[in-house]
C-alpha cells in the first residue's frame, strides 16, 4: 500500500463535502424568486405554494446517507488495521518460537 493513500482519501473526502453543499446551495439561491416581505400571521404548509416548502425528506435522508457511508468507511479501515496488527503479532510470535527452539 502506497504511504500516504488513506491521507489523500481523507483530504478528498473533505473537499467534497466542504464543495458539495456550498455549490448546492448557491444554485438553489439563483432559482428562488425574489422574496416577500415577511407575514404578521401563521400560514399552514398545507397553503404555502410548492416553491415556499421545504422538501426535508430528501435532505434528511441524503445526510443519513453520508453519516452511514462515513461511518462504514471508518469501521472497515479499522477493520483492515487490525488485521494487519493480528498478522505482525503471529509473525512476532512465530519468530519468537523459533529462537526458543
């Protein structure tokens, strides 16, 4: 494995979450009409027009997606480290029977 890979992955993993929603909300914010002023009164969602109400299902499931896809990747590095810590110790261990005999 090539030194400094999982670093690069780390970097590029933060660019693009750091890029991502940035871009996503500056092409949201060129397709919004102009606002109105703000309302004195409650207005139920129900009567809000399509364009005013937020679509949260979508958001909350994209950020699920990525807490789980993070978490994931995290658990699987680990995952790979052990199993290279398990193989140095049986390497070690088979090296220490052999000076003992």
């Amino acid at each position: 494995m090539v030194p400094g890979r999982s670093s690069w992955r780390a970097v590029l993993l933060w660019i693009l979450l750091a890029v991502g929603p940035a871009a996503h909300v500056s092409l949201s914010a060129q397709e919004q009409p102009p606002k109105r002023p703000a309302q004195d009164e409650f207005v139920p969602l129900s009567e809000l027009p399509p364009q005013e109400q937020l679509p949260a299902a979508p958001l909350l499931i994209a950020a699920y997606s990525v807490a789980w896809i993070v978490v994931a990747g995290y658990l699987f590095s680990i995952w790979r480290r052990m199993g290279r810590v398990e193989q140095e110790l049986a390497e070690v261990s088979r090296r220490l029977q052999q000076r003992r005999s």
